[in-house]
C-alpha cells in the first residue's frame, strides 16, 4: 500500500494549488475572495494541511483527531463571518470532494487495487466528520454575522432542503424543530410595486414575535412558514397558519391566499411544494378566510394543470363578468353552504335580491348554482377568478 501513499503525498503542494484555481474558477464567491494575495495564501495553507493530514491518517486508518476537525471548524468560521453563503457552502464541499477522489485515482497504480479500495472506505466516515465540522463553524461564522431574521430564513432554506447542519443552527437560534409541521405558504397578490428585502425583513421580525417558527419572505410575493403540528391533530397549526396569512395581508396591504399542507422531518420540502400550488389557486383576500388544504381545491388544482380546462373556465368566467356582482355573490352562496338566509344577510342584501342574482348566473351560464353540476363548475370558476387566474 506504500506506493498510493507515498505518490500522493508527493503530490500534495500540487494537488492543494490545483483545489484553489478549481474553487476560484467554479465559485463565484471563492474567485472573489482568492483575488486578495492574503486569503488566497491561507486557502492554500488550509488545502495543503488537509491534504496532508488526510493521506497520513488514511495510511493509518485513523480518524481525524479533535484538533483537526476544530482547525476546520475554525476555518468554516471564518468562511461564515465572511458572509459566504450557503450555496458556495455546499458546492465547495462537493467540490473538495470531487476532487480528492481524483487525486486517490491519480496516485494509484496497477497493484494499488487494495490500497485504493482501503482509502476509499476509510474517506466515508472520515470525510464527514470533516465536512460536519466545517459546516458547524460555517454556522457558527453566520450567527455571529446575521441579523436574527436571515438566520431563520437561512435555517427555513436548510429545511426544506433536509440539510444535517440545520439542527445546528436551530439549537443556537433555540427553536426546536418538531417532526411534524403544518406547512404554510402565503401568496401575496400583485406584481408591483414589490415590497423591497428591508420591508420584508421587518415585517418577518415582527411575524417571528407572533410565530416563533421557521419562516421566510425572501420572495416578496411569498411567504414560507413551517407551523409545528401534533400527528394526527393539525388544525392548531392550520388556524396559526391562517392567523399568519391574515398578519401577512395587513402588512403588505395586498390580498393574500394561504396554502398548507401537512409535513414530516427530512420531507419539509415536499411538502412546502405543495402548499405552494394550494396557495397558488387558492382566492386571494384582503382578510384571508381559510387556510385551504389539497382537498378544499383539487378540482381548482386540475384546472390549473389543463389549458382546456382553463380555456373553458375562462368563458364562465366572462358570462359571470356579465353580470353585476355574479361572483361575489356566488362566492358568500358557497361560503356559506348555499343558505340563502344566511348568504343574504352576509352581503347586506334582500333574500329576494340573491334569488334575482342567482336567477341571472342561471340565465347567463346556463347552470343552476345549487345543482351538483353548478356547484362543480361554478364553484370552481369563481375560486379561479378570486385567485387571480381567470
């Protein structure tokens, strides 16, 4: 096995100045630190001690003792503090990764076939706990640096992509993260003028005094919460959800739909996914009414995903324009279970009248808005238009 070993510890000075000119040139953010003669000088200390001590540790198939792994923590910090963000974090250790598997492959030889396979085994766990420690002080360099508002948005987005230092970062924010959530995502209506990243950090401060949760509003037509939830009883964290949306819509001033969908640890994201297209054919109000879940819009779902059915909705929707105040009408008759009484007097208006307006849907559509049919097409035609779709 000597001869892997001693090949590629020759190569260590060269291996090291190659990792660096692969950072600068495959990452943005290291080619902008590299071109300072100082920090570039350090980034090749630290590849070159890396280097050295993974071929020596290798040898002996010895893990990576404390202080090691606390330099590479230290060396993570300073990335951190350095406002290096959490994409180049991950691809330069994708990318040191790479790389060192090139240079077990570059040092081997044809009777190296144990050697090799021996280091590879050993770089698994070994190569992990380098990373972990990294990373640790990666997180450690971000909290020293980051408003409170950016650490739980960057600890939202390393949830959602079941990212292992996330428990990091939530236990030095001290917010426990459940293994169930109610994922919870707020569309904000209206394309501009968009609320500018200062606005939306201030009013992600002040929903994180109310809901001390995961949270993010890095879009400004869209916020991400994940609302801790029990198995099994989530309607706590729907009506906290929706008690969100509704704080989101007096902020932005805008109306609002809320989305949500039940989630469960290391699947955060898939669920946010969804959530994302509920949100996204949900009615949008000034005051949000209900936090809607996949079964309350299946059928607005479908709609959305065929351009035939969205084509036909659009002529219902332009019959429905037709008439004075058709959809709002249509839409207090289905809030309220098709109670006329009830219905009237939520729109301030006579019984008599909303038996004239519901009268007129059926002269214009075609459709009875009690039938089961009207209810299937109109329903779904009105929530469409309230979205914003039609």
């Amino acid at each position: 096995m000597a001869g892997l070993f001693s090949l590629w510890r020759q190569r260590v000075g060269d291996n090291a100045r190659r990792a660096v000119d692969a950072y600068q040139e495959e990452l943005l953010e290291y080619r902008d630190l590299a071109a300072r003669p100082r920090v570039r000088s350090e980034m090749l200390d630290f590849a070159v001690f890396l280097r050295r001590r993974t071929v020596d540790l290798a040898a002996d198939s010895a893990p990576f003792p404390d202080e090691d792994l606390d330099f590479m923590a230290s060396m993570g910090r300073q990335r951190g503090e350095k406002g290096l963000t959490l994409s180049a974090q991950r691809q330069v250790l994708l990318v040191h990764t790479r790389l060192t598997l090139r240079e077990v492959y570059e040092a081997a030889g044809p009777n190296d076939i144990d050697a090799t396979m021996h280091t590879l085994a050993w770089l698994a766990p070994a190569g992990l706990a380098a990373q972990g420690a990294y990373t640790r002080g990666w997180i450690e360099g971000q909290q020293r640096t980051l408003p409170l508002v950016a650490q739980v948005r960057l600890l939202t987005v390393m949830l959602l992509a079941d990212d292992e230092g996330a428990a990091e970062l939530a236990r030095g924010l001290h917010m426990p993260v459940p293994d169930h959530v109610v994922a919870t995502v707020v569309r904000v209506a209206g394309r501009s003028p968009a609320l500018d990243q200062a606005s939306r950090d201030e009013f992600a401060g002040t929903l994180l005094r109310t809901h001390w949760a995961p949270l993010s509003w890095q879009d400004p037509h869209e916020v991400v919460a994940l609302i801790p939830s029990a198995p099994g009883g989530s309607q706590p964290a729907v009506d906290r959800g929706l008690a969100l949306a509704r704080e989101v819509a007096g902020m932005a001033g805008r109306p609002c739909a809320v989305g949500t969908a039940p989630g469960r640890v290391h699947a955060f994201g898939d669920a946010v996914a969804l959530a994302r297209q509920v949100a996204g054919v949900a009615p949008a109000r000034a005051v949000p009414r209900q936090a809607y879940a996949v079964t309350d819009v299946f059928a607005e779902l479908g709609a959305a995903r065929l351009a035939e059915v969205g084509q036909w909705l659009q002529a219902v929707a332009a019959q429905l324009n037709a008439g004075p105040d058709l959809v709002a009408t249509l839409d207090a008759y289905y809030q309220h279970d098709m109670n006329r009484l009830d219905t009237a007097a939520a729109l301030c208006i006579h019984p008599r009248t909303l038996d004239y307006r519901l009268t007129r849907v059926r002269e214009l559509t075609g459709l009875e808005p009690g039938s089961t049919r009207g209810v299937r097409v109109l329903s779904t035609a009105v929530a469409r238009i309230l979205a914003g779709a039609l």
